[in-house]
C-alpha cells in the first residue's frame, strides 16, 4: 500500500491553525482553504482562512500564511503575501514564520498591514524584552521567641506550654498565638495594598505583635512574628504558548512559570530566594502571595515534643505554606 507523503510544513500549519481557532470562537476558521484568484480567476491555496466580524458587525477575511523554513523571511517573501492577500481580496494579512523575520521584513510589514507572527508552544521564549514578565512571589514564616521566663518544673516542653489557658473559658496560648500571627499576616497585607496603591511595587511587610497570659502569677510574654520569605523564578524557566506579533509587539496566548510547592520549605525548583537587597523593580511582573494556612497547626506538628530549655537562644521557627492570594 502506498501511503501519501505528507505536505512538508503541514504540521506548522496545523498547530497554528489549532491557535487561530482558540482565539474567537464566533470565528469561522478554516484549513487548507480555497479561494478564487482575482487575478487569473483560478482556485489558490491558502494554509489557513478566516471569517469574522469586528464588533460583531463589519465582516472580516484575514489569510493566515505559514512558513516552516530555517532561515528568517525576508522582504521578498512579504512582498510575495503581499500579492497574496491583494488577489484573495482577503481585508488583513497574517504571516507566520518558524524562524522568525528581517528587521526589514517587519518594517516592510508593518508598511503594508502585514501581522508578523511567531508561535511558541513549550519553548524557551525568544521575544522582545517588551513581553517578559518577570514573576515573584512569596510566603509567610512564623518565629516564636520567649521574652520572660516560662521554664517551670509543671512545663517543659513546647506542647505544654501551647496548652496553657489564664482560665478556663479563655482559649489555649496556641489559640493567643494563631491569632496573633493572623493578624501580622494582615498587616503586613494591608501595607503592601497601601504601597501599591501610591504607585510602589513591594512585597507584604513583615510584622511582630507580642502576646501577653499569666503564668503562676507572673506575666508571660511570647514575640511571635510573620515573616515573608521572598522567591523569584528564574527566567530560563518561563515558557510561552500562544503567538507574538513582532509587527504591533502583541502577544496572546499563555505565560506559564514554574510550579509552586505549597507545601515544602521553599516553593521548588525554578525559584531562588532573593534577599532584601536584591530585590528588583521590575516593571512588569507577577507576584503570587501565599498566605491564610492555620499557623496552629504547623506548630503544633513542629514544636509540641521539643523542650523548652533546648531553644537557646529561645527561638523557634517554623516555616508553613497557604492559600494563593
């Protein structure tokens, strides 16, 4: 049985005819259509065909060309669709090309109302710093400090001591510190909110409240603070898929980064730390904040069997994840 060879570029043409049709579903798109040449009066080829309405109203053709090659267009080949688009009496052209353009290909284009475009799917982006959006994002660490002494024959350990109640309709000291981290949580939020909104970009500034409760008399206090940790995802990680249009600096489709470990103690691979210092002012980003997980909990799991008097210098941290904000 002989098999049809198949038509070299055909798979180019498929995929971006696949992302023609995601981008209006009104939209009628067609492959590997037929249109009558104005010129000769003959039947013409062309890779991808598409019928729309601007506004819903005003009805529109566009011509999609795809080149497979491994060299950039050049302006003969923008003139060559040129032509092209002028005998199908298509109203917009589009052209889209593997290895990209000519600077004077795309001035070309842009002189003739030519789209010239490019499509990633799962690959290194290779665009204009126009587009790049560099994406942070950060989680809360909470750090339990003994101010006064609570090292009593009674208590030991840190699970007796979260147990503590100044009486018995009173919530537990765990409960005292839940809240109290909670609420540096918020504050921290709501400074960043205050920031942004003057125009700064920041990230959710950390906080420190005290809680107070009464031990055998004497007054107790324990320093618990919410502190943001801060992660930037390394750019070599950023993926695309979707089209950029090198004529009008237009992308559309989807920006994806690394995955975030909610979970672990640092969001996972793809993501560095940044310090206070570093910290850049990028001027286009995304910040993803993790914040809301119940602070009892992870010190309950982490600190509850651990002796008091082992703490020097009376510090313990424990590090959680949350919710995406």
């Amino acid at each position: 049985m002989n098999r049809r060879k198949e038509r070299p570029g055909r798979k180019f043409e498929e995929a971006v005819y696949a992302f023609a049709k995601t981008l209006d579903p009104a939209a009628e798109v067609l492959f590997d259509h037929n249109v009558v040449d104005r010129d000769t009066g003959e039947s013409r080829q062309c890779d991808v065909w598409i019928n729309a309405k601007f506004g819903g109203h005003w009805t529109q053709s566009i011509i999609v060309s795809c080149k497979d090659h491994k060299r950039k267009l050049h302006v003969g080949d923008i003139g060559t669709f040129c032509d092209e688009k002028r005998a199908t009496g298509a109203t917009m052209g589009v052209i889209y090309s593997r290895s990209g353009f000519t600077k004077p290909a795309i001035q070309k284009a842009r002189a003739n109302q030519i789209s010239c475009c490019c499509l990633y799917d799962n690959e290194p982006s290779r665009l204009p710093d126009s587009v790049w959006l560099e994406q942070f994002a950060c989680k809360p660490a909470v750090r339990v400090t003994m101010r006064t002494g609570f090292i009593t024959p009674q208590i030991t350990k840190w699970g007796e001591l979260f147990e503590l109640r100044n009486s018995p309709s009173d919530g537990t000291l765990l409960d005292a510190i839940g809240q109290a981290f909670s609420a540096c949580e918020a504050k921290g939020l709501e400074t960043k909110n205050e920031l942004t909104r003057a125009g700064m970009v920041t990230f959710p500034a950390n906080w420190t409240m005290e809680v107070r409760f009464d031990l055998h008399g004497s007054n107790g206090i324990l320093r618990v603070e919410c502190i943001w940790k801060k992660y930037r995802a390394k750019t070599e990680a950023v993926l695309l898929r979707g089209s950029y249009c090198l004529s009008d600096g237009l992308f559309k489709g989807t920006i994806m980064g690394p995955s975030i470990d909610t979970w672990g103690p640092s969001l996972g691979e793809g993501w560095e730390q940044l310090q206070p210092k570093d910290l850049p002012r990028p001027s286009n980003f995304i910040l993803t904040i993790l914040s809301g997980t119940d602070v009892r909990e992870v010190l309950r799991n982490a600190l509850s069997d651990k002796p008091l008097r082992s703490s020097s210098p009376k510090k313990i941290k424990a590090r959680f994840s949350g919710r995406q904000n």
